[in-house]
C-alpha cells in the first residue's frame, strides 16, 4: 500500500551552495482607449491578466509626475480622435524578413499554412517560478486560470489544499464575490486535514467544503480538477496534476488541460445525459459530458448542484476522452456508459487510430512506445503480472485490425532518482512529493522488474545506463530537468527510436498504482466481470485526428512533440524545423492538408535507463549526501 506523506521530513540546514535564480518581476504596461482602458499585467509566464481602470486615474497619475494637479476631464475626451488606420497587407516573403519583434501576432489556435493546419498543444506546463522566460513560454500559473474577474463561481476538486493560496489567486476586486467550493477526501470527521480546511475556510464567508464519498479504506481523493462558471454564462474545466498549494505551483513540473470557454445549450438542443449506453464516438463533447456528469454524479449529494448545472451547457467544442477513476466496484459488462480506471483507456483507445508500421523487415527500433511518467510508485506485487497483463494490456488497445497484434508497443517508466532530486530547483524538500519503496523483499523483487523497463527524469546521468544507443542522437530540451515532477502523463510514440510521431497522449492524475486504475479482472457474486477501485482521479485523454474539424476537405493529422512552446514547427525546405524540433511533415504521404498537433513535453528527449546501480527515489530512506543547497534528508 502506498502511504502519501503530506508533511516533509525534516531535514539539516548547512549553508546555501548558491542561490536558486530569481523570480522575474511583473512588468506593468497601460495603453488608453476610450473610457475604459484595459491595463496588461505580464506574469511570471508572459501570459496577461486584465483589469479595468478609469482613465481619470491615469490622468491623475500623469500629472502626479508632472507636478501638477489632477485634472477633471479624462484625457479620452480632450484628445484629438481619428479613425483607425487601414490594416496592410504583408506579403509572406516580406514578413519572413520582419524582426521577430514586428511579426504580426497569430490569434487562433489552429493556424492555417499552405497544406497544414497548426494546433497548438492541447496540454499546457505550469510556470516554474525560478526559471527564466525562455523556459516559461506558453506555461500557465494559477492566478491565469483563476484570474479572470468574470468568474462567478468555482468548484475546486484536489487532494490538498492550501485556502489563502487558492483564495489569493482570484481576481482581488472580486475574490469576495466569488461562491467557492473546495471538495476534498478527508471524510473522518476528527481528521486534521478536514478540520484545518474547515479552519481556514471559516475566514472567508463564500466558502463551501465538501468531502468525497470514499467506500474504500485505502482510498484518497487525488482528482485534481477545477470546473468555473463565468458572468457572461459560459463554464470552463481544468483538469490538472498539482495540488492546490504553493509548493506544487512553485517550482515542480506540473500541467493542464483547458476546455474551451462553454456555452449554455439552446432550449432546442436540449436533451437528457442518460445513464445508459449510446452510440456517441470517444473524443466527441457529447461522450465527455456523459462520463464527466457521470463522474460528479459519484460524489453522490456533495455534487448534485454542479451535475444539475453542468447539465445545462454545451460541451460539442470540446476535443477529448475523460479516463477517470472512481471507488467501487464496478460491472464490465452492464449498459452503464462509462467505464472507469483501466478499463476507461481500455475501451477508449478502441476508438484510436495509430500509425501502422511494417512487420515484416522492422527493426525494434520502429516498434511504437509507451512511455509511463510518473509521480509515485505503489506496491504492485512481487511479479510483474499485474503490470502487465492488466494496465500493460489496456494501454496496448487501438482502433484497427488485430494482425497489429504483434507489433503491440513497448513501454518504459520514467522516475527520478536521489541524483536527480538533489540537484531539482528545491532540492530535497521536492522529494517530498514523490513516492517508492524498496525497503521490503516484496518490494526489493518489485524493483527488479521495474528497474529493467525505469528511466531518468532528467535525463542527464553521467551512467549512460544499461541498453542505452551508442548513437549520438540531438537532445531536445523541454526546459524541465531541474524542476522535479509532479506531472503525470502517458504517451504512445509511434516509433521507439526517433519518438517523433505521438499516437495519443493521456494527463492524468493518476499514478502507478492499483488503488487508481483498479485491481485484476476479478467476478461478482453473479459471475460477471467487474474491477474494484480504491481512489478518485482523472484525466483527459487525446489523439490527432480529434483536432480535424469536418468539412468538405479530408484532411490527415499528426501529432508531434514539441519543446520549450506549445507550438508545432512547420517545415523548412531542407524539411527540418528552425528550432531543431521533428518536421511537421516528412513524407509525401503527409504533404496534402495535415494537421498538425503539438504535444508540449515535459521531458527531455530521448530517454535515458538506469545505470545498473541506479535507484528511484525514496522518501522513505536517508539520504545523506547533501544536495545543491547543502540540505540532507533524514525520514522521520
């Protein structure tokens, strides 16, 4: 079983080798316009929050320092007004020329180019506070998502929570307004984690808590998910990987998944989200509101307000599976609509199409590849049965014909180790965050089928590890070695060697554990299959050709990973990217009308195995080499 330790250990203090690289200031730039002037404050991440201010205050600011008093008429109504300049034309050849600075801004997120259409990557990074902006491009931080002064309500699912963060993240002129709920997973009544949320909620008068129903013992509440509705009547899911506390939102490697902005359904489009099975294709809106209400409707009264509201929007922008887990034991057979745990990406993947690869003549090198990363390892067992034919097997699915069968994919499991954590942004005080054991026998056999399949975080061992190519193939840095992960992500590559085609992408909140995906196929009393789950989590799940709107013209998708932004590259004419990233496109079968979606990576490419004494991480041991900051860990 694994135990979650939400308080460090303690550790010795030795003077500081150096300090961490400071945190970039925010930078402020008001433009007037008319009597409302929108002001953009640029965050740690470059992205803008917005607020109003009356010109009448920036008058006064004005003549402040001038020395002067202020005036009563705001300067939009005393100055000369013109009509707006006409919009040149650039041709493409004299824009290429253009300074970066001076290249007109791309609003949308899928760009058309001569015979590919651009997306962006649909998960996005969080900022790390002590990076520099190179590294932060297209991140996220928490006041981006909860900023926004047209939130009106917020439901706020985590396994921790830090109120006076979450509180400091809204808007501060409406922070008062909003109607918050906090739904956590401490359900014993005498439990300090319920009691302290139930505390620091009591400060604030628009606060609501809520516990999960948990059935199982060995249960947690890990989900970590936000659903926020906005004055102008549309709803937004977030579903992400950090906790709601500072250390998470700081300087540890975490992502999300945004929805589009959703509106309210049209009388006439209404219709009921049954509880029975439908026809309606995984990746579809209409399937993801299914399982999502499906999903809310396990926490029984606590979120009865948000089904019933929830119900009422129209999610058909949305581009995406929901894999989620909930406790119980549930049927595999009945006409339930959703599965959960691993029989969810099980029966989702059925839907997916993958790049098919030559059996006859292909080296392993071709073989696709999924890649495990992950922030804490449970007990699995003493064998590897488990592992792989229960979560191995439902992760292998595709939608085609099963003479793939032999070319099912190989996987690895990426886990840092103590090097690793010593040399993290925090130090060891990240560890604290990620979770093993090797201690017992059991667990001493566990890691010695897990060792063969492990690789680094970082990837910038000095022990090249075993089975690692002699090949010198490019790095591409995703900007994240140093900041510890507490991300979860699940890839298929569609070739093992080059990983530059991406079959589908799962984030989650899941880990390597029983408790969250489910137990072995077991029966019930009636003899029907069934699955026990232990834990809350959920994920969002996605795949190219979700990205390819319909239309007259059939178009082919692609997903690649991209570094250090959530944008893909296109081509070149030497048929290489400018940033040294994977072409767009690298074959006449892929030249007419693709589309290209980018998957922004959190880690660096390619893999790195463990050296043969190599070890992960375990925050249950000592460890006595200091690390960066001359910090030691000792476990309680």
């Amino acid at each position: 079983m694994l135990k979650i330790y939400t308080r460090l250990p303690r550790y010795t203090h030795t003077p500081l080798i150096r300090r961490l690289p400071s945190v970039h200031r925010r930078r402020f730039n008001p433009v007037v316009r008319g009597l409302a002037t929108t002001v953009s404050i640029t965050m740690e991440n470059n992205r803008s929050s917005k607020r109003t201010v009356k010109d009448t205050d920036l008058g006064e600011a004005d003549e402040a320092q001038k020395g002067g008093s202020s005036r009563a008429t705001p300067r939009s109504l005393s100055r000369a007004v013109s009509p707006p300049l006409k919009k040149r034309r650039t041709s493409p050849e004299k824009r290429e020329s253009l300074p970066a600075e001076q290249q007109p801004e791309q609003q949308t997120e899928q760009q058309p180019c001569p015979s590919q259409w651009i997306v962006k990557s649909p998960f996005h990074l969080t900022t790390i506070r002590s990076l520099e902006h190179a590294s932060n491009k297209d991140t996220v931080s928490l006041k981006d998502l909860l900023g926004d002064p047209l939130i009106k309500e917020c439901w706020e699912f985590n396994y921790l929570h830090d109120i006076d963060f979450l509180m400091n993240a809204f808007d501060q002129d409406v922070r008062h307004l909003v109607k918050v709920h906090v739904v956590h997973g401490f359900w014993k009544k005498e439990d300090p984690k319920r009691l302290q949320i139930q505390s620091d909620a009591a400060r604030y008068h628009n606060i609501t808590t809520h516990h999960a129903y948990l059935p199982e013992p060995f249960g947690t509440h890990h989900s970590k998910m936000m659903v926020l509705f906005q004055a102008d009547d549309t709803a937004e899911i977030i579903i992400h990987t950090a906790n709601l506390i500072p250390k998470d939102w700081g300087n540890m490697t975490n992502a999300a998944w945004i929805s589009p902005r959703l509106p309210l359904l049209k009388p006439e489009t209404q219709h009921s989200t049954s509880s029975t099975r439908s026809s309606r294709p995984a990746g579809s809106g209409e399937k993801f509101k299914i399982d999502l209400l499906n999903y809310l409707r396990s926490y029984r009264a606590a979120c009865k307000p948000l089904v019933d509201q929830l119900s009422e929007y129209d999610f058909s922008s949305i581009r995406g599976s929901l894999i989620a887990s909930v406790p119980g034991r549930h049927s595999l057979v009945d006409d339930f609509p959703t599965r959960w745990g691993w029989a969810a990406v099980k029966e989702t993947l059925k839907s997916v199409p993958v790049r098919q690869t030559t059996e006859q003549g292909s080296n392993d090198g071709e073989k696709p590849e999924v890649v495990i990363q992950i922030s804490s390892i449970a007990t699995l067992g003493p064998t590897d049965n488990w592992l792989k034919n229960t979560l191995f097997e439902a992760l292998s699915g595709f939608q085609g014909p099963k003479t793939l069968s032999s070319r099912k994919p190989d996987f690895k499991v990426m886990f840092p180790t103590p090097d690793e954590i010593r040399k993290s942004l925090d130090g060891y005080s990240s560890g604290g965050s990620i979770h093993t054991k090797i201690q017992s026998a059991q667990q001493a056999k566990q890691l010695q089928y897990l060792r063969l399949i492990f690789c680094h975080w970082a990837n910038d061992s000095s022990d090249d590890g075993v089975g690692t190519t002699t090949t010198v193939i490019p790095i591409r840095e995703a900007g994240r070695q140093r900041a510890a992960p507490h991300i979860k992500t699940f890839i298929r590559y569609a070739n093992q060697k080059t990983k530059d085609r991406v079959d589908w992408a799962l984030l989650t909140s899941a880990n390597l554990s029983k408790q969250a995906w489910g137990d072995a196929q077991s029966k019930n009393s009636s003899g029907e299959p069934q699955v026990r789950i232990c834990s809350y989590e959920i994920g969002v799940l996605v795949w190219p050709e979700l990205f390819v709107d319909g239309g007259s013209q059939k178009r082919k998708a692609v997903m690649i990973p991209t570094f250090l932004t959530d944008t893909p590259s296109t081509r070149n004419k030497e048929g290489t990217s400018s940033e040294g990233e994977t072409a767009a496109t690298s074959g006449n079968d892929e030249e007419e009308s693709t589309v290209v979606v980018g998957l922004r990576m959190p880690y660096n490419l390619p893999l790195q195995r463990y050296g043969p004494q190599e070890v992960p991480w375990v925050a249950t041991a000592n460890h006595l080499e200091p690390d960066w900051m001359g910090q030691v860990w000792r476990h309680e």
